[in-house]
C-alpha cells in the first residue's frame, strides 16, 4: 500500500476569544503570550517539527495580527540590524522555515469548527491533513503531540484524534468517545458525542485540540448541517464518518494546557517560565519568595 504522508496543516483560528476580553478586543487570542511567544507560534511550531509544510489559517476580518506575525517585517528587521541585535534578528527571519508556505482562507460566517475546516478544502483537496486549536497548548517535551500523532498515522492510515482523560464532572465541555482498546495508546472509535452531560457521557475519555483527517470528512461536513449551538461540528462529522471507516483516538504523552481558559492560560505561562533557558532561575525564586508572602 503506498502510504500517503501528512503534508498540510488547518488552524482555526477565526473565534472571537470572548473569554479573554477585553483582551482579545482588538488582538487575537491566537496571538496571546506564553511568556515571549505568542500561542500561535507554538501551534505552528510544533506542525513544523512533525513535517508539515503547509501551514493553512482559516480566519476572520479581525485576525490581521496573525499573518502579520508570520509575515516579513522589512522595517523590523533593518532597525534590529541597524543596531546590532541579530539575536533578535535571527529570531524574526526564521518564525517559519523557508521549505514552510502560509495560506490564509476567510471564514465568511462563524459557523463553528466544523464549518472552519471545510473553507479549507479547496487548499487541502484529497489528501490528509492536520488540525490544530492553538488554544490547547500542549507540552510534548522532545517529541511534540503531532510528531506523535502523525507517527501512528504511518502505520494505520486512517483518521485519528488526540484524547486525554478528563474530570467525569466536566464531560459536557468536551467532545467524548466511547472505544476498543488496541494497545494502551491507541484505539478504535465506536463513537463520539459532542459535549454530553456526565450522567449520558459513554467515557471520561475527551478530545483535545489535534487532529488527523482524511480527505473524506469534507463530505461528511457537507452533508451533516448544523448541530449544537447552530454550528457544524467536527464532532458531528467524525461520527458520521465512523459509520464507513475507522477512526482512531490517540492517547498522546505530554501536558496540555487549556489556554482557552484564564487558569489555563496562567498555568501554562508559569510552567512555561520556569522552563525557559532565560527566566527558570530568577522566576522559580520570585514564586519562593512570593509563595513565602501571601500563604
């Protein structure tokens, strides 16, 4: 069987962030700091690390910041190397590799997740693809939850989507699956409810911001019709898609952060900190000194 690689990238990323405002009034919250990169960056960074090329921005009129940042800042770079800082230099030029191509897409309407990575079939077309929410930070260490991902994806060439344990109390903020284990990371779909109360939820078992998809969800996403909330829902879509060929979950090996959420977004600031080359030392006793103050 010729094996078909996963050579694009979609990022959602046309939300309105009204968790964040007013924050995110004038500036995506794709374009909120952990620590000195925004989350963006990290998304896109760790698609590059797992081999994608193409890197695909559903978006909004208000989203502007964002391809900005991956853009080239002519004037940036010449005031940075008028003044001898080619650290920072080097760091611009190189947010994304050469081999690495942006293409942003309009999503004309808000019409939910699922709606957001069909704008991006005409980009994709019949190949595999990824999916990442920017808002799920996730900490992989050495190897990245996509680079994990895509690795399983070579052996089993179907669809498969990253899952996580979560709070039985807090199933209905989740989309949930219920299914067969293969081994301890791996298994196999026999469905999947969007955001179901802890009493009907088939499993503790949610899904996280990643996704590998193959082609035929795009038909699926064209024929389902708006689900909860009014929206059309990628979860909706896996589950059609289910009843003709598997899916996979996956069950990767890392952190998550939830920077859809304020706790989240502080957790994965101060986690992030105290791994950073240049902070660790002076944060991790600014938190002694604080924790000595207030507790």
């Amino acid at each position: 069987m010729n094996k078909k690689k996963i050579r694009k990238a979609v990022f959602p990323v046309a939300g309105l962030g009204t968790r964040f405002l007013p924050a995110t009034k004038a500036s995506p919250k794709e374009m909120l700091p952990i620590v000195d990169k925004p989350l963006i960056q990290y998304a896109a960074e760790e698609v590059i690390a797992a081999g994608i090329e193409q890197l695909i921005f559903v978006t909004s009129s208000s989203k502007r910041a964002i391809e900005d940042h991956f853009d080239k800042n002519q004037e940036l770079e010449d005031e940075l190397s008028r003044r001898g800082k080619n650290q920072y230099l080097d760091m611009i030029r190189h947010i994304v590799p050469q081999k690495v191509s942006c293409i942003y897409i309009r999503q004309p309407e808000a019409l939910g997740l699922g709606h957001a990575v069909l704008c991006a079939k005409p980009v994709v077309g019949d190949e595999p693809f990824a999916v990442i929410l920017a808002d799920d930070l996730i900490d992989g260490k050495d190897r990245p939850c996509l680079l994990q991902m895509v690795e399983q994806y070579q052996e089993y060439q179907h669809s498969i989507i990253a899952v996580e344990e979560v709070n039985p109390n807090e199933t209905n903020q989740y989309g949930i699956i219920k299914a067969d284990f293969v081994n301890n990371q791996i298994s196999k779909l026999n469905r999947i409810v969007e955001k179901p109360a802890p009493a009907d939820a088939p499993s503790n078992l949610g899904v996280v911001g990643r996704y590998l998809l193959n082609p035929s969800i795009f038909n699926h996403l064209e024929q389902i019709g708006r689900g909860a909330g009014g929206e059309i829902q990628l979860t909706d879509a896996i589950a059609s898609l289910l009843m003709e060929e598997s899916v996979f979950s996956y069950q990767f090996e890392g952190t998550r952060y939830d920077c859809g959420s304020k706790l989240g977004y502080l957790t994965a600031t101060i986690n992030y900190a105290l791994q950073h080359v240049e902070l660790s030392d002076d944060f991790r006793n600014f938190l002694r000194n604080c924790c000595r103050e207030h507790m």
